[in-house]
C-alpha cells in the first residue's frame, strides 16, 4: 500500500496576496482557484517538478496563518534554485550547512545529500526550507 503525500493547507491571512507570492515570486504552478461561494475558495499550486502541492484558501483549514514552520523544498542545486528565487524578488536567506563546529555560510563542500540549506518566508511567516538532495531516490 503507497501513502503519498500530495497536499498540504497552508494557512494565509490574505488569499489573493498570497497566491501571487507563491506564483510569482515562488514560481510555483497554480492548478485551481475555485470559490463556489463567498465562505469557501480553495487555491491549490504546484512547486516545479513536485508530485505534492500546496492550498491556501478560505474554509480550508482552522490554523493560523503564518503557524506553518519548515515546509522543505528538495532541490539538486541549492545555489541554482536560490539564485532563481532571489531573481524574481524573494527574500531567501544565506545558504549554509552544518559542520563539526556547527552551522557555516555556504553549501557543503562535499554537496552531501541533506547538508545544505536555505529559508525563505511567505507574507504571513509560513517558513520554507530550501534542501539540497542530489541522489534521485527512485533510483535507490
């Protein structure tokens, strides 16, 4: 039996805000913007290559906007994909990865497989963290 994850609520204060943070400064693919009436609008996008999607709405979920902390976002090149976020206006932090000392600035030297991130907001402090895996898990 498969289990997929396939979407997560994420919880916005503003819909119409938020949609166009994560369509065009994220760059993810908006799939569905439906409101069947005035208490319910579900808006659902797909980050790049992703088999899960997000949906922000209204009466989609009881969690506080901006309560979502560390949605990852699994890249093959952290510099690439953070070089393209910041070129089309989000804010996206230094990347940095752990050493034996701790945290350091820069990606891992070794570019080993869930060593290097980076963390970006949405408008209402969703956080997401950018993390670089370069070995393609199907092939395992």
């Amino acid at each position: 039996m498969d289990f997929k994850l396939e979407l997560v609520l994420v919880p916005v204060s503003d819909v119409d805000r938020a949609k166009a943070f994560y369509t065009e400064k994220a760059g993810f693919g908006l799939d569905v913007d439906h409101a069947p009436n005035d208490g319910f609008r579900v808006v659902q996008m797909t980050p790049p290559g992703s088999a899960c999607s997000i949906s922000i709405g209204k009466g989609i979920t009881s969690a506080e906007p901006g309560s979502y902390r560390g949605i990852h976002l699994v890249v093959t090149d952290i510099k690439a994909a953070r070089d393209a976020l910041t070129e089309r206006g989000l804010e996206v932090s230094n990347i940095r990865h752990m050493s034996p000392d701790g945290w350091v600035d820069g990606v891992d030297p070794e570019h080993a497989d869930y060593a290097s991130f980076a963390d970006f907001a949405d408008p209402d402090g969703n956080t997401w963290v950018l993390q670089e895996v370069r070995t393609d898990k199907s092939q395992s």
